[in-house]
C-alpha cells in the first residue's frame, strides 16, 4: 500500500549538544499527527542519511523483504539497506535524536540540511549538502534532458 506524503523544502537546521535536531514546522505539516509520527532511519546515497515516515519503510521494507536473498547481489543490497536503520520518534519538542553511528558516517558535525524528497527526507551535512549542489548544477540541464527528455511528464522547455 504506497503512502502519499507531499513534503517539500529545504530545511537547515542545527544539531543540539546531544545529537538531536527539531523537525521544522514546514515538515511537519506534512507529515500528520504528531501523536502517531514514527520515522526510520538509515543511510542514504552520497553519504546522507535518510528519514523516511513509518509507513514509506515498511512499504520499502516489505519490497526489499520479498526479495531472492539466494541471488548474492540481493543479499548485499538488503545488508546495506538495513545497517544503521534505526526507529526514531519525535519528542515532545518535536526533536528527534540521531544514532551516533549514522552521524558519523554523513560526516554531520553540527549543521544539517533537511532536503525533502516528497515521501521522504534526506538527511545531510550542510557541507556536504552543498559541494554535491555545486559540483551538480553545471550538470543539471543534462541530467534533466537525460532523465525527462523523453517523458510525457508535461515539462516543457523554457525558451
């Protein structure tokens, strides 16, 4: 069952004395009720790390589950994708704490970017979020020609 969230933005926050960090009131809009959000962790692409809301992973979880663990690129996949996974729920200041080990590998120190990515949200150093966005944007017209050239998605070309 595919859930739909509509999250959106970029969101730079800061990571307290004790790892933690206070959804912005932006995400939180679209997340719901705050009684019930529970979130999963894990490590993303490009050393982030990514937040996902309870039901996008198990939706996730339940494809990564059905797959062949027999076929050794699914096994390796499926290590991957659970190391580090870890179930987070806010507190009462809507701040959720981060696993040391997951910070350490996005190379977090104390700036973080939240970049939402509509069912979910990426998780970065705020250095590390921008070198990948400078290093990106000379590439971004290819890449768009690349990935929607082709597509009947509606996007047109601005002249």
């Amino acid at each position: 069952m595919a859930h739909q969230y509509d999250l959106l933005g970029e969101f730079y926050v800061a990571l307290d004395a004790k790892g933690r960090f206070r959804l912005p009131s932006g995400l939180l809009k679209g997340l719901g009720d705050r009684d019930t959000l529970k979130f999963v962790v894990n490590r993303g692409f490009d050393h982030c790390l990514t937040l996902y809301p309870k039901p996008v992973w198990d939706d996730i979880k339940a494809e990564v589950d059905a797959l062949n663990k027999f076929n050794r690129k699914n096994l390796q996949f499926t290590r991957l994708f659970y190391r580090g996974a870890s179930e987070l729920v806010p507190d009462s200041a809507d701040r959720l704490l981060l696993p040391k080990q997951l910070l350490a590998w996005a190379r977090v120190e104390k700036n973080l970017v939240l970049n939402a990515l509509n069912d979910r949200i990426e998780i970065w150093a705020e250095t590390e979020y921008e070198a990948l966005l400078n290093g990106e944007l000379e590439d971004y017209a290819a890449l768009a020609e690349d990935v929607l050239g082709g597509s009947s998605t509606g996007i047109e070309e601005v002249a």
